[in-house]
C-alpha cells in the first residue's frame, strides 16, 4: 500500500483496493519514509516563508512626493 501512496493514488482509492472497512484502517498501512517526511517539512517551511514574506507596493504607488506635485505657487 505504501508504494502505492508514494506513487501518488488517493486514500479512498487505495482504502477500495485494501478492501479495509475504514480509510483509518487503510493509513495505518501507510509507512512513509524518512525522505518524505524531510521533504514535507521544507515545503511547509518555504510556505510559511512565502506567507511572511513583506509584500511591497506595486511600482509607483507609494512614491514620496516632491514640491513640484504640490498644488500652488512654487517657489
């Protein structure tokens, strides 16, 4: 069953193929290795990167501005 889920096949494919009552049953199979569960940790890990990243404003938009945009006289 592990190779199966490593190849990519749904948990309610691989629970009719095991013909388990349960997917419960069927994960209990479910044997991951220690590659996965690293490789798992470093894309939850570049995921929350992303999430905290700081977002800058679209080019532009947040410009300071200068006395020539000021309305009035100029002096």
């Amino acid at each position: 069953m592990t190779w199966f889920a490593d190849a990519g096949v749904p948990l309610h494919v691989l629970h009719k193929i095991a013909g388990h009552g349960s997917p419960t049953t069927t994960q209990r199979y479910l044997h991951p290795d220690a590659d996965q569960i690293t490789a798992s940790g470093a894309a939850l890990s570049a995921h929350l990167m992303v999430l905290r990243a700081p977002r800058s404003p679209p080019h532009g938009s947040c410009r300071r501005l200068t006395r020539a945009d000021r309305p009035g006289p100029q002096a």
